[in-house]
C-alpha cells in the first residue's frame, strides 16, 4: 500500500475514533454534529447550540478536530483517486474531493460563527448547503473511486 493513503488513512481512522466520544456527549445533550450540520433552519440551530451550552467545551474540541478531518478523509480519497487512476487530468473524482474539503472548511468555519456569535438568520442555510455538497461530492468521489478500483482489478 502507498505510504501517502496509509499515513491519510491511519489519520483519518484516528479522528473518527476521538470523535466517537465527544459526539456521545453532544448527542447526550440532544443533538449530533450532522443533524446540526443539515438543520436548515435558524430557529433548530439556536436550539441546537443552546442544547449543547453544558458542553461547549467539548462541541469546540469536537470542531478543532474537525478542521482537522477535512485534511485527512480528503488526503485519503485524493490519494486512492491519485494511485488508481491512469489519466490524471480526466480524474473527476479529485476534484470532487477537492470541492468537498474546501466545502467542508467553509462549513466548518462557519459553525465557528454560530457558536460564537449571534449570527444572522442566514449562516445556517449556508452551513447546510455546504454540508449537503460535501456529503454528496464525498459519496460521487468515493463511487467513482468504486469503479476505477473494480475496472482496474479486472485487467
């Protein structure tokens, strides 16, 4: 195996694990970061941040690693595309994973906000809307990955 996918994969695998506590904790208080992340609304987001006010600490060293995990998931699928695709340039895959981590930075910035301020109405339609490209520009890159992998083993 490629030592670029190993190292993205064994940091990817490594957030997710020091995820899994912090989430069981803010979701102990009501709410997941995904159902934050895709609440669409102003009036859930407010109820969202003030279910998690007795753990805010533990929502913001979720989301410090969270600016991290953009990094590594992404590092990871790019990689993957990078080893199994012949034609680097036509690999649409990459870009999509690209848009997908730039998505969720933006995304992730903007939850900053929402923590932190009293935000305007808007900011958690722009939150949603970028989760909502991420997930699904993660899902298509990672289909995508499916079938250069599948074709590739099949010479």
């Amino acid at each position: 195996m490629n030592r670029r996918i190993l190292v993205s994969l064994i940091a990817t695998i490594a957030i997710e694990i020091l995820f899994y506590p912090l989430e069981s904790q803010m979701k102990d208080h009501g709410y997941g970061i995904v159902e934050q992340e895709l609440s669409w609304s102003y009036e859930k987001t407010v109820m969202i941040v003030q279910a998690w006010e007795p753990v805010k600490t533990v929502v913001i060293i979720f989301m410090a690693l969270d600016m991290l995990f953009p990094l590594a998931y992404g590092s990871l699928i790019y990689f993957l595309h990078d080893e199994y695709d012949a034609d680097p340039f036509k690999n649409i895959g990459k870009r999509l994973i690209v848009i997908a981590v730039v998505c969720d930075y933006l995304e992730n910035l903007l939850t900053f906000v929402v923590l932190f301020t009293d935000f305007p109405r808007f900011v958690p339609i722009f939150v949603s809307f970028f989760a909502t490209v991420k997930f699904t520009f993660i899902l298509a890159s990672l289909v995508m990955f499916a079938g250069l992998f599948i074709n590739r083993n099949k010479e």
